[in-house]
C-alpha cells in the first residue's frame, strides 16, 4: 500500500511525500524488494530547489541508493526493477 502511495506521489511530482511514503514502507517492512528500489531509485535524483549538495554528500546519496537497489536485487532478482 505504502509503495503504491509512493508511486503516486513520485508521478504527480511530489518527491517529499514519495520518499516519506517508501521510507514508511521500509519501517514496516525492511525486506520489501519495491519499496527499496523505489527509493534507492528516488535517492539518485539530485536534491530539488537551490540546494547545492558537496561531492561527499553527492557520494553518500548515490552510495545509500546503489546499496538500497542491490538489496532488493538480493531479496527478488525477478522484479522486473531490478532485472
């Protein structure tokens, strides 16, 4: 439920409430394969606004999202997000 909500959220623009959304999914349930490529996917976007992100925080993003995708590749290599 919480992915999907999550989804909406992502496609009408609204990124805060798309990641507020999966990251509640993965309170409730850290083994969830969508809610974590869903966010690891959300995480590669650059931050929105005028903010201006350091090369270390640039790197900590990219390496928080690679870890999260990989982990849903390791808990259902059939997802299709994930294939």
């Amino acid at each position: 439920m919480r992915v999907g909500l999550g989804l909406c959220w992502f496609k009408l623009g609204q990124l805060q409430l798309a990641r507020k959304s999966f990251d509640r999914a993965l309170q409730l349930a850290p083994d969830n394969a969508h809610a974590l490529v869903s966010a690891g996917v959300l995480r590669l976007r650059p931050p929105e606004g005028d903010i201006v992100e350091t090369r270390e925080a640039e790197k900590q993003r990219f390496d928080e999202a690679t870890q999260m995708i990989i982990g849903a590749y390791d808990r259902d290599a059939q997802l299709p997000l994930t294939a």
